[in-house]
C-alpha cells in the first residue's frame, strides 16, 4: 500500500513538495518510503506507550507519597522534589527525579566584562590557564547556547581579585530557572551485591 500523500492521483510529492509521476519513481524509493513510514508508525506506537507509563508512574508515587504522609497526618504541597522507592526485598528501585532548567540572565555580560577586565590586567603569560578556563566557560555551542555548569564551575576558582568577586557574584544572581525535566529511572539489583542496573526506557539504551 502506498503510504505517501498524494494530491494528485498517480504522483509523489517529494520533499520539495513537487509531484512526480508515479512511473518516474524507482522501485527502491517506493519501498524506502515504505519502510520508512512504517517504522515511524511503530515508533509513534513506542512513544505512546513511553508516555502513558511516564505519566501513570508519576501519577502512582505522587498518590503513594500522599498516602505515606498521611501516616503521621502531614500534608504534602508545592512542588515535588527527587526521591527512590525501593521494593521490600530490595531487589527493584524506581528514581523519580526533576532536574531545573537554568539559563543567564543579562548580568552574565556584566560578569564577562569584569572577568575581562581581570585578564587584562594580570601580567600576560602568567596565567594562561585561567583565561583557556574563561574561554571555554563563555564558548558558545552550535545553537549558541552556554554552557552553564561550566559558567557556574568558574565560583570554585579561588582568586582574591575584588573584580573577581563582583564577578561570581554577578554570574550567581544572572541565574534563572526557566523550566524544569522530570525523569522515573528504574532499576534493578545486580545478584546480591549492592549494585544496580537500569531498566532501559530509552531506544539507545535497550
């Protein structure tokens, strides 16, 4: 069965949005097509079934933690933070995690021209080790995104220079949470050591 769209009956439309007269596509394409279209309808089915368990085991432990609370007659609010369930014989455990997504705000630049400021200053060749350090933290990927755990490493530095200081500081305030991931890792133990693997969830990891 033929699974591209078609406007006209009897042509493909390729990626340039052209028709092509169905006699002019090979055979081989036809059935690249095929196939494509096909593992990209699994796929989808794959991604479903990923996203219902994702939402149900998130769904599952807030209802669980809701239930322990109870116990002792608290009351759970606001946001819910990392935790690990283990099953009693310890032999299964599930992660719930939520990692915040952070960027810089514009005193990042201010915190830049301060840093600068500082390599000036120091006495060339004196310490090039700090200034490849500085480079790397602010080189930007292909998206032109920052680094930010390379940015932030920068505060474990020890350099008494005042400048510096306002730096780290500046770079400390520019942080913002812009959003946040939330992840259900699960494991299982290794025989009867103390160690776990994953329980791959993932296409790469399987």
């Amino acid at each position: 069965m033929q699974t591209t769209p078609q406007d006209v009956t009897g042509y493909w439309k390729d990626a340039k949005g052209c028709l092509v007269p169905d006699a002019m596509v090979k055979p081989i394409d036809k059935e690249r097509d095929r196939l494509v279209h096909e593992l990209v309808g699994k796929a989808r089915g794959v991604s479903d079934v990923l996203a219902k368990f994702k939402g149900e085991a998130f769904g599952d432990i807030a209802a669980f933690l809701d239930l322990s609370a109870e116990q002792y007659g608290a009351q759970l609010g606001g946001k819910k933070g990392n935790l690990t369930l283990f099953s009693f014989d310890g032999k299964f455990k599930v992660q719930r995690a939520i990692q915040d997504r952070i960027a810089f705000d514009e005193r990042l630049q201010s915190a830049r021209v301060l840093i600068d400021e500082c390599l000036v200053d120091w006495t060339e060749g004196a310490r090039p080790e700090i200034q490849a350090i500085v480079n790397q933290a602010f080189a930007t990927d292909k998206e032109g995104q920052i680094n930010t755990g390379r940015v932030l490493a920068l505060r474990r530095l020890e350099i008494a220079d005042e400048r510096w200081q306002r730096a780290m500081t500046a770079i400390g305030e520019a942080v913002q949470v812009v959003g946040s991931r939330s992840y259900i890792r699960v494991y299982e133990r290794i025989g009867d050591t103390d160690q776990y693997q994953p329980i791959a969830l993932d296409i790469a990891g399987v």
